[in-house]
C-alpha cells in the first residue's frame, strides 16, 4: 500500500500509528510564518507551537517549514488574528478568548466560566459539532482553526490579600484571561487583560492586586509567588483552555491535500502534548511552591456560588442579543449538559474516591 493510499484507508490516526510521512513530492517547499501570542520562555504553552512546526517539517520530510515567533516579534500577543486576516502571517498560535472585544463568541473556542473540561471540550470539538461551529464562525475573520493545544483544568491566581468573601473582589484589579473578565467586573472586580510576559512587573509595581495565568509549572517560571502569596483554586473560569491554530484561509488553501492533512495531523499531536506535559510538570511544581511559602486557598462558596449564576445570566444575554453567540453556545451548552450527567457518574466519583485514598 503506498502512502497515499495509506491516508485514504487508515486515516490520520493510521498516518501517527504507522509513522509515515504523507507523500509530498507533488508540491513545491513551503514556507509559512507563524506568530505566538505566547513567551518563549513558557516551554509549555509557546512550545506547542513549536511542536507543530517540528512535527510538520518531520511529516513533510523538510520541505514544509514553519517558523514560529514569540509574541511581540512580529506583532502584539493580542494582534495575531489581525494578522492571519490580513495575510501579514500565514499562521498564529493563540487563545481564542483574547479575542472576545470582536465577537465574545471567539470565547467558546477557548474556555468560557464553568464551561467544558479539557477532555470534554475535545469530545466536543472532534466528535460533536465544535469544530464545525467555530470554522464556520472563524470563516468570518477569513481563517480556519485548529485545535493546538489545552492546559486542562487551571488554577485560581495569586493574590496579595485573601479573598474571604464575594465582598472582597469590589475593586479587586486583577489580571484574567480574556472573557472572564466580563464575569468578574459585574462582581465588582476591575478585569486586566494583560499578555503573559507582562504580568510579572505589573504585579511587582502594584499596577494589579491579583493575577491568574495557568498553572503551577508556568507560575513558578514566571515568579508570581514572590510577589503575592495566596494561591487560590480553582480557575472557576477555565475548566480546560483549548488554544487554537489559526491559519490563513488563502494559505490554506493553497497547500496540497497531503499538505493540509500534514497540518491537520501536527496540530492534533501538539494537542496532545500540550497537555501531556502540563499534567506531568504541574504536581512538581505545585509541591515546591506550598514549600517555599505558597498559601493554597480555595475560592470561597459564595465566591463560586456569585461567579456562577453571574455566567449563566451572562449567556442568556449574549443568547439575546449575538446571533453568533447564539448558534454556537446553543449546541455547547445541551453538550456540556450531557457531559456533566456522564462524568457525574464516572470519572468525578472515580476521582473523588482516588484522591480520599493515601496511596
């Protein structure tokens, strides 16, 4: 069987098993660049990108390259989609809720408060109608999306002073992810959206009270315990943050077919990866900051309790009054209803009882 027939028959999970590369002498090199909305020295959450762009040269037996740049290189972190529209980068690697001030519907394709865990926002993405519900909406921005990536369930920040009540986020400056922002002003909170390499000086200066980013392993790196010493969980938030490929539309249509599956399969194993090494790096790194004098906190009932119905007025209004919004919540909620009811059952009364046990 040749490699042709290969993909036709087996598939992209045929192509990873087998280890063949797609044949790609029918098309000329291709060179595309792509912008990060992410620090190089995140290896985690930039890394991603680079391990598509590694996996897709592999693939492509050198002849497809794809250079990545940090955010700021070639643009702001926060004007890659400007630049994939525009066709100033063929590619950007990002988080679609950083996008919410065009259309807040960009947030569903990233992590919405208390919305899909990573595992269930794949299964939606894959196997329901995600992926196509976001293609359709991204067509709009003339580009086609790709998952890249998820960090899994993350943590709730670092704060100067502890949060003992829904009371204590009035005028609260805290630096959160894109579209939960709109949750936490209406809890009185004063949201920043600011780029991961920024947050740092901005909480050392006390431009900001608090600030979240992922996890502990991206934490650590990025030094926000010494400067706030209560960690609070969980990142009611972002109960699994997909990032997401963006790629030029014009550019993608450009590559050959064994081009396009290349990129489709890069993508899918950078998915994986993605969180395969948040998962592996977090508990270490969680460990060593409770030693060096993190304060673990949870959130306060009525903190979830608030954020919570707050979100789900905030849907409704969105349902209202963005047709975009709309379409695609309306098949991400009943998916994410019917999620809960199974995971109910099976993964959270087996975790529940996994992590009571002294192993």
């Amino acid at each position: 069987m040749d490699r042709r027939s290969l993909i036709k028959h087996t598939g992209i999970a045929g192509v990873l098993a087998a280890g063949v590369a797609p044949a790609v002498h029918a098309q000329a090199a291709v060179r595309w660049r792509l912008a990060s909305s992410f620090p190089k020295s995140l290896d985690t959450i930039y890394g991603a990108a680079e391990v598509f762009a590694q996996k897709v040269r592999q693939l492509s037996g050198g002849k497809f390259e794809v250079s990545v740049h940090a955010g700021g290189e070639l643009m702001p972190p926060f004007g890659v989609v400007d630049g994939v529209q525009s066709g100033t980068i063929d590619a950007a690697h990002t988080a679609p809720y950083y996008f919410f001030g065009k259309d807040e519907t960009f947030a569903i394709g990233g992590a919405i408060p208390f919305g899909l865990n990573s595992r269930q926002m794949t299964a939606w993405t894959y196997e329901g109608n995600g992926l196509k519900l976001m293609r359709e909406f991204y067509a709009k921005y003339n580009m086609i999306s790709f998952p890249c990536g998820n960090t899994g369930a993350q943590m709730g920040g670092w704060m100067r002073k502890e949060i003992k009540s829904v009371a204590d986020l009035k005028g609260l400056k805290f630096r959160i992810g894109g579209f939960a922002g709109k949750v936490l002003e209406r809890l009185g909170g004063v949201p920043q959206n600011i780029p991961g390499g920024e947050i740092y000086q901005a909480l050392e200066k006390g431009t900001i009270d608090a600030a979240e980013w992922i996890g502990p392993y991206d934490d650590q790196k990025l030094g926000f315990n010494k400067v706030a010493p209560f960690y609070y969980y969980p990142g009611w938030w972002e109960g699994g943050l997909q990032l997401d490929l963006y790629i030029n539309q014009k550019a993608y249509d450009a590559l050959s077919p064994e081009y396009k599956t290349i990129v489709e399969v890069a993508s899918t194993f950078a998915h994986v990866d993605t969180q395969a090494k948040y998962d592996m790096k977090n508990p270490g790194a969680l460990k060593q900051l409770v030693g060096a004098g993190a304060k673990l906190r949870p959130f306060p009932a009525d903190v979830m309790s608030a954020a919570f119905k707050t979100s789900m007025a905030l849907y409704d209004e969105l349902s209202a009054s963005n047709e975009n919004w709309r379409k695609v919540y309306g098949d991400y909620q009943k998916f994410r209803s019917d999620q809960n009811l199974w995971f109910r059952f099976t993964e959270a009364t087996f975790d529940r009882f996994m992590q009571s046990q002294k192993l």
